[in-house]
C-alpha cells in the first residue's frame, strides 16, 4: 500500500507518497523531476541510473524506496549546474565524452564515487570503476581520458600524462574517430 516517505535527495529532504517497493530511480525521475539518472535496462545491468547513496554509487533501479532511510542520495544534478560542473562534469565536457550521451549520468556518478573514496586512482583503477557501466556508441576512449583528466585535476597534476592519456592521443593520431579499437574498458 502506498504511504509518505521522507528522503533525502542533493541536500534536501523530499516528502513522496508511493508503494515501499518502487525503485528509487521511479521516484526521482517521476516525482522529483531529476532526469539525470536514466532508465537502461532496470536490472542493475547497465548503470544508466547509477546515484551516490553517501558517497557511493548504486543503481537506482535496484533500490526500494523503503530501503533509502536516511541515505545521502546524490543525483547529477547534485553534483554540479552547468555554471558550476564539478571536477568530473567538467572533464567530460572538456573531453566530449558523450554521443547519445544516455550512459553518461552512470560514468559521472562512477567517476565521482572513485575519487570519493580513491582520490588518486591508478588507470586500472578507473578502468575497474567503469567496468559494468555500458556504452553503446563507443566512446570509452572519451570517457576514460575524461576520467583521468578529472582525477589529475583533483589531485593537481597535468592531463593526459598517464599512459592511459597516452594511450588515447595515440588513438587519435591512428585516425580511429575516437580512438576505441574494441567497445570495452579493457585493455
Ligand atoms: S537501469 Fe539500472 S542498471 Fe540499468
Ligand atoms: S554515449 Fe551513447 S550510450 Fe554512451
């Protein structure tokens, strides 16, 4: 039966009337208007809906609305505006890491829970993140030059000095349009 929920979404305590069982990606996207987190395949397969829950990514389309409790939930929106991206936003802006752009909510949510809890992430590290988030229009070069751009700006350094930025300026100059050879994180 459908009852009042308190949550609380980017900073803000959000009263909602719905069954204890709706998933959270539902209530965000339908009754609190926050379209970032997409609908994919709403079996924790994708992470199109990906949220931080303290910090942390989940997958909202996995998530009850009875299990939210007292949870932190950040959406997308909650990370930054197009005035003022955060760190993350703004590297993948930089980078034009998105084509239909409908994984990217996913990537920004995975990229900002890392640098979270690893604020200096190795290549792999970053690879791993992302590893179950899918991209279906193959920009996984993009997005991971964006990543590591965000992390070496988080921790001061200058982008692309990694091998993995290496690795996809050399993409690049092979002509490959945006330097990916297979459609997966990967080496
Ligand atoms: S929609 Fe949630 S993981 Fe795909
Ligand atoms: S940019 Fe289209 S699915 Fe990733």
């Amino acid at each position: 039966m459908a009852r009042e929920f308190e949550i609380q979404v980017n900073g803000k305590a959000s009263r909602v009337h719905a069954e204890p069982d709706t998933p959270l990606l539902y209530i965000l996207r339908n009754d609190l208007q926050l379209n970032g987190p997409k609908y994919g395949c709403g079996l924790a397969q994708c992470g199109a809906c990906a949220v931080l829950a303290n910090g942390k990514p989940v997958r909202a389309c996995m998530v009850p609305l009875e299990a939210v409790g007292k949870t932190e939930i950040t959406t997308l929106e909650g990370l930054g505006s197009p005035q003022n991206p955060n760190p993350v936003q703004a590297a993948f802006v930089k980078h034009n890491a998105a084509q239909c752009g409908y994984c990217i909510n996913g990537m920004i949510i995975a990229v900002t829970g890392l640098l979270n809890t690893n604020p200096n992430p190795s290549d792999d590290d970053i690879k791993q993140a992302l590893r179950h988030h899918l991209c279906r229009c193959g920009t996984h070069m993009e997005i991971l030059a964006a990543a590591r751009e965000a992390a070496d700006m988080m921790a001061g350094a200058s982008p692309l000095s990694s091998p993995l930025g290496e690795k996809v300026a050399e993409g690049r100059m092979r002509g490959s349009p945006s330097g990916v050879e297979n459609r997966d994180f990967h080496d």
